[in-house]
C-alpha cells in the first residue's frame, strides 16, 4: 500500500475489489475487508491475536482414528469477536452484506 501511495497509505478495502483467504488468511482478510483496517493495524492485531487462537491444542488423528481440527474453534472465535467489538461493531453486522462498501470480502 506504500507504494501505491508512499505519504498516505490507502486501506486495502479502499483499494481492492474483493480481499478473500481461507484459514489464516481468512482471518487477514476479515482485517483488511469487511473490519477496514489499515495493513500496520491489521498485522499488530494479527500478532496480538495469533499466540492465543492458533495454540494446538488437538492432535490430527485421535486414538479412535477420528480426524479433528487441530486448534480450538471456541478461541478463534471469541479472537474474532473481540476484534468485531474493538472495532464498534455488534457481533451480527460483519455478516450482513453492506451495499456502502466497495470491497467484497
């Protein structure tokens, strides 16, 4: 985004289309898109977030031969949730599709 604009950064939200990811970058995306973050605020939060959602606390397969996921849902939702809240959203507006905003995340 520096390049783009090295004195006055655009918001990627400002800049793209549509900002999408799966996993980890589900979660970037998120910051970037639909929370509107700024790139140095989103990667400040990413760092906040990561230690406390992506602990492994499961082993791939169980002793049963089960296949689970390897973190804990309930942390990265509630990482999630904090971040909706820190941003001055209520918990269902980040799943409503806003017609405002340019970019589709």
């Amino acid at each position: 985004m520096e390049s783009i604009n090295p004195l006055n950064p655009p918001k990627p939200c400002d800049y793209f289309d549509m900002i999408g990811g799966t996993s980890t970058g589900g979660l970037i995306a998120l910051m970037l898109g639909r929370l509107a973050m700024p790139v140095d605020e989103a990667i400040a939060a990413y760092i906040a977030l990561a230690p406390k959602i992506f602990t492994k606390v499961h082993h791939r397969v169980t002793l049963r031969g089960e296949i689970q996921g390897r973190f804990d849902h309930t942390a990265i939702e509630d990482g999630v949730r904090q971040l909706v809240d820190d941003k001055g959203f209520k918990p269902d507006d980040l799943l409503k599709n806003s017609s405002d905003s340019g970019c589709k995340t």
